[in-house]
C-alpha cells in the first residue's frame, strides 16, 4: 500500500465512522405496549405500517405487545382492528428488603465517651500504635474485628508459632477483650473504645483458659519484639512510638493469678523500662487488693463498675482506675457476640483509652507519652492523664481514680 492509498483507506474509515458516529447520536426512543385487538378485523401489517414490530402474540387474550416509536403511538391506537392500546410498566419483587440489626454502641463504650474522640483520633494510629492482647488468642476473621488483626502468635507451652491455627480463639474471652477495645466502627455487631487501632493477637492463655507464668513472659516479649522479631530495627535505642520498630505500645492481660514468680515482674519491669503501657485486670475474688500482675506498681489495675456506676462485690479492692465491667457487649467467636461480666471486661475499656492517648499524641508531637507512674498527678504522662481526668466519684479503696474517661483522657493529651 503507497501512501496515496494509505491516506484514502483511512479517510473512508474516518467517514464509515462519522457515520456510525451520527446514526448512534440520535437513536429513535421505542416503547413497548400492550394492544388489545379485535382479532377477525384486525391485519397485524398496521404494527410495520406505523413504524413498530410485534413482540409478543398472546394465546390466551386477543392481544399482542409492539414496541414501536413512541410517537407512532398515536397512528396505531387509530388503526383498524384496534381495541385499546396501553403502554407496558414495570413491577418488581414483593419481599422487603433485609434490613442488618444496626451497630450497636455498647453502654461501657458510651459510659467512658469514646465515641466523642473517634473524630480527633481517626487516622492517628496508623502503623505506629498497636495494642497487644495477651490472652486465649483472637477470633482473627470475626467480621467486626478483622480489619484491625495485624499479627498474632501463639507461645502456648513455650512452643512459639504464628500460624492462625495456632492463635484461633476457641474460648471466646480474647475475642471479646478485643472487641471492647478495637471492633469496628462499622453497620454491624458493636463498636470498641478504639475503633483504628491495630492488635496483636498473643495466644499465652489455653482454650480452657489457663495459661502458666512462664508462657505470660514468653508473651510479653514478643509484644516487645513484634511481627519482625528484633526489639530495635534501627538501633536508635527508641522502641515504643518508633514508626521504625513494631512493639506494641499497650499490653492489656485480662488474666491473673494470687502469686507470680519474681521473674514475671522481672519482664513486666523491662516492658515498662521500654515505655510500654501494661494494664492488666485486677481479679474478681472481692479480695483486698488486685491480683499478680495486675499487683505491681508498673501495672494499671483496673476494677469493674455496672451501668449505674457502682463496683460490683467481686471486684478486686485497691485499683488503681476503674472502668464498665458488668454485662458488656463484645465480639464473640463464629461471628457472634456476647454479654459477659469481670474485670476482664473493665480492663480492655482503659486498654482501648490509652490507645487513643499515644494516637492522638503521636499525631501531635511524632512520639508518645511517657507511662507515668501509679501515684502522678500530672498531665504530661500516660496515668497522670488517666488519674486526672478519670470520674472520681467514690472511695479510692473500691475505685482508684475513679472511671475512667476517655473524652477528657484524649483532650488532655493534646492540650
Ligand atoms: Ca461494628
Ligand atoms: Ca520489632
Ligand atoms: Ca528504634
Ligand atoms: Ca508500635
């Protein structure tokens, strides 16, 4: 082909187009109707004469359907043979649309006012803040907590292991402690007190809810190490707050015992050393006061309150904060979700605020708040913050600070 001939194949494509282009522009508007006929005076020719085409002959009616231009409507209704004509219409299935059981905002949620900080906090976690739940492992895929799932492991008798099996839930506990404090704020089941934040499912409980000391340590350390396995990547001595490292910077353990080996302490220390905030519940005996680890100064214990704010006999006394822990609504295994009752249930709602402490303040200042201790006062630390805004309307023996408080916790940090 020379480029004379060239030019003139490509000038008859471009007017073969045009023309396809022009004819698609105007398409002529057809609509269907129904035309009832007087079947011994009527010549089905008129449907072609005005323009239409029959669609349908129906054999129990005398009548058939045309589509044909909706101005020709008109031509055809005066046709011979033609009883009525009436356009076509629509219908649609009966049934009423399912309608999900809309999200509901547990009361403990509402109590601590979580939901009035979701706006300040939204975002602020990213990559950088991770709760890590020290207990029978998590229902990973529960379709209100997944998205939030960012590692888990099991360190079941020693033996360490990352494969999902091997930290399923089959219990239910830690699922419900991670719904408290990070299910989704979504259009289903509930939503926790820290609906971005990631977790790290750590499996140091069995599925009979039992666990041993030496496992509760083996815990503890791979929340310091993270999914990469080495406490200081970059070796800037910053563990905690550090986008460069992935230790969790909160520890909640919804688990106790009445004695620990010193050893336990010995990790608890070395966490809190890193700047890792460790809350832990503090037993449902009525004792006098919190059980291990709850116990030690480096550990925020929390006791329990119900819906009108009373603490309930079996929660332990001396706390350091306390928050709602009777009849909470959380993620269950198997897609469910479940009411349940103990200091198990209080001490993911201050997990979940301290979250939104190191969030929002991470966003604001690229670091993260000390810890403080369990007697501060003050507002530049993680318990002084805790212990300074917290509902302080009972004794000290039976409440600590008092309930905790998640609005006045996050306006604190950033103030
Ligand atoms: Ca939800
Ligand atoms: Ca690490
Ligand atoms: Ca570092
Ligand atoms: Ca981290």
């Amino acid at each position: 082909m020379n480029g004379r001939e060239a030019i003139s194949t490509l000038l008859i494509v471009l007017v073969v187009f045009s023309y396809i282009g022009i004819t698609m522009a105007e398409p002529v508007e057809k609509v269907r109707v129904i035309v009832t006929i007087d079947k011994s005076n009527f010549n089905e020719r008129v449907v072609e004469k005005v323009g239409g085409q029959v669609k349908i002959r129906y054999k129990i009616i005398p009548a058939i359907v045309v589509e044909l231009p909706e101005s020709a409507v008109k031509h055809l209704e005066k046709a011979k043979g033609v009883v009525r004509v009436e356009y076509d219409g629509e219908i649609h299935i009966l049934g009423r649309p399912i309608t999900q059981p809309p999200q509901t905002i547990p009361w403990g949620i509402e109590r601590i006012k979580a939901p009035d900080v979701w706006q300040i906090t939204a975002g602020a976690s990213d990559g950088v803040i991770e709760v890590a739940i020290l207990d029978t492992g998590i229902d990973y895929d529960h379709p209100d907590l997944q998205d939030n799932i960012k590692w888990g492991i099991s360190v079941l008798r020693g033996r360490i292991s990352t494969n999902p099996r091997s930290y399923i839930d089959r219990n239910g506990h830690g699922t419900h402690v991670a719904g408290t404090i990070a299910a989704l704020n979504n259009d289903i089941g509930v939503v926790g007190v820290a609906p971005e934040v990631e977790i790290y499912a750590i499996k140091v409980l069995g599925n009979g809810g039992i666990g041993s000391w030496s496992d509760l340590i083996l815990g503890i350390e791979q929340a310091l190490l993270g999914p990469d396995g080495v406490l200081d990547a970059d070796g800037d001595g910053i563990i905690v707050g550090d986008p460069d490292d992935d230790a969790a910077e909160v520890i909640s353990m919804s688990l106790g015992g009445s004695s620990a080996p010193d050893s336990v302490h010995d990790a608890i220390s070395e966490a809190y050393q890193l700047g890792v905030v460790l809350i832990a519940a503090a037993g449902n005996e009525g004792a006098e006061y919190p059980s291990y680890p709850a116990v030690y100064l480096e550990v925020i214990a929390v006791g329990a309150t119900d819906i009108d704010d009373q603490v309930p006999s079996w929660s332990n006394r001396h706390p350091e904060i306390v928050a709602p822990g009777v009849d909470i609504l959380s993620t269950y295994p198997d897609n469910t979700y479940k009411e349940l009752s103990g200091t198990s249930m209080a001490a993911p709602h201050v997990s979940g605020v301290v979250a939104l402490i190191q969030a929002v303040y991470y966003n604001n200042y690229g670091t993260v708040l000390p810890v403080g201790t369990e007697d501060d006062l003050t507002t530049d630390t993680v318990r002084g913050i805790l212990h300074t805004t917290a509902d302080n309307i009972g004794d000290s023996i039976f409440y600590g600070y008092g309930i905790v408080r998640a609005d006045l916790a996050v306006q604190a940090a950033i103030s």
